[in-house]
C-alpha cells in the first residue's frame, strides 16, 4: 500500500525494553519520546510493542561470533556501553523494532520506531555507539516483498557499518548525507550510492534533495531520521529548528510523491552542545509530525 494512500494513526514501534535508566543519550531517550506521544503532544500516534530481534536475524546481518560474544556477555564493553541484560534486550528490542515497522510500513504505508544507535554498526563488530545494525535487518526484510529498497542516512556521521553491511548488495541504494567525515566510507566502482558531507548550513537542504533524486526508482525507503545534524543536538552551526523541520517535510512529501512505503529509526541527537535531553527529544518529535501530517 502507497503512503499516500495510509490511514491514521500512525503506528510507531516501542516499548519499556527501549530505555535504559541511565547511560547514552542512544539507549534512554526514547522512553522520553514515548511520553510524550502517550502525552498527546502528537495526535493520532500508536504506540506498538515489537518482538525481540533473534539470535538468527542477527546472523543474517553479523557474524556468528560477533552476535554470540554479544548476546552470551563475552564481550564486557559493547558498543551502547556495558553489557548487562537490561542493555542487551534494549538492543534486541530496538532491531526487532526495525524488523517490525518495516513490515508495518509494508502493509500500511508509513511506520516507525524509537530505535537508535543502529549505522555504524559492522558485520564483525559495533562501532559508534551501534551494536546491531537494524537499518541493514529492516533492508533485508523489506527485500522479501519488494525488489528494491533504499537507505537514506540524514544522521551527523556518515553510516559506514550500512555500506560495509549492504553497499555491495545490487538491490539496496544508499543516499549518505553527512555534516562531519566520522565514519566515512566509499562507494563502489559504477555505484548506486550516494554520499556527501555538507560543510555549508545554506547547501545542506539542496544537499538532502540531491540524495532524494538519487533514490528515485526504489520501492521502499528506510529513513534514518538524525537530529544530531542540528546545531545544538551535536550539528552544524547553521542548522536550525526550521531546517530541520523543513527536511522531514520533503523526505515525507517525496516518499509521497514516489508512492513509496517508508519507515524512520530515531538515530543521533545528543546533549553534548548544550540541550537537555528532554529537548533532544523533542527534536526527534519532528520526525513522528512530518510522518503524521
């Protein structure tokens, strides 16, 4: 079913596994967000529980021996920060949640999930604070009803655990926009991939429609909503509220204008630059009011 076409409410994977008490901004915003959804800050929101991502999906992405190190608690320090069992379901919790808004956005049009810490994560190892790559588990879901599926990866840092995962898989194009070199990574030789840093806030918005048009032709798009981009949330002097909203609007109005079906992860918005993490999240509210409206 084409976006356009979806009917409300909007269906949004979480649950109370998401959260931690405390540590990284990755592993405890969400449940922040979630209140404010069951607040009514946004209308016509459902809030849906996923199943865990299993020890078999994640070998579909990862190497066996970097998912047993990780789920058996051989490996002390993972990515998201010290294994513990509360950690480790959050993790599962967050990939499951991709898995399922995935096949949300499938049947319906549009779906989501308060799942970050996700890109930078690789087939042998996590990486950035992202321990499973759940935007590489969703690809691979979406591959089993649709022929192509596209990426497009508006988070501060560039996703090189997603290219290392599927830049070589010939039915995922990747569209890469950046505003800092962390985690860069390079195309293949006649490449379906997009990518590009932008050093300037007045170009970044031509930028994001550049990838756009680069996407144009896929029939599902995975949307790794970063509001780290922001000045203040760990960004790019110059980016602004207003640009942000601004960009979810196009990326909601081209899926729109595609008839493609899209599904959103959170991924980065950080404190380091002065907001609360209340504050943070309300960034990442933008994301669930463009995907609303």
């Amino acid at each position: 079913m084409s976006f356009s076409k979806f009917k409300y409410p909007l269906r949004v994977f979480y649950s109370d596994d998401y959260a931690v008490g405390e540590g990284l901004e990755t592993v405890t915003k969400s449940k922040l967000l979630a209140e404010m959804i069951k607040e009514g800050r946004v209308p016509r929101v459902e809030l849906v529980a996923p199943k865990l991502a299993t020890e078999e999906e994640l070998m579909l992405i990862h190497s066996p021996d970097y998912v047993d190190d990780v789920l058996s608690g051989k490996k002390k320090n993972i990515a998201a920060g010290m294994s513990s069992k509360k950690l480790i379901k959050s993790i599962l919790a967050t990939t499951g949640g991709m898995r399922d808004a995935t096949n949300e956005a499938l049947r319906n049009g549009r779906s989501g999930s308060f799942s970050s810490g996700l890109h930078h994560a690789r087939a042998n190892a996590g990486m950035g604070f992202c321990t499973f790559n759940g935007l590489a588990l969703a690809a691979l879901e979406a591959l089993k009803k649709v022929n192509s599926v596209g990426i497009l990866d508006l988070d501060a840092h560039y996703g090189g655990g997603t290219a290392d995962i599927l830049k070589s898989n010939k039915r995922v194009r990747l569209a890469d926009v950046s505003v800092c070199s962390y985690d860069s990574w390079t195309p293949t030789a006649k490449s379906r991939h997009f990518i590009q840093v932008v050093a300037k806030p007045k170009t970044y918005l031509a930028t994001v429609e550049k990838a756009l048009k680069s996407l144009e032709g896929v029939a599902f798009l995975i949307y790794n909503a970063g509001m780290d981009t922001h000045e203040r949330a760990g960004g790019l002097k110059g980016i602004t509220l207003e640009i942000i909203q601004e960009r979810e609007m196009r990326v909601v109005e081209w899926a729109r204008a595609q008839n493609v079906p899209i599904v959103f992860a959170l991924a980065g918005g950080y404190t380091w630059s002065g907001l609360t993490l209340k504050e943070v999240a309300e960034l990442h509210l933008e994301t669930v009011r463009a995907f609303v409206n």
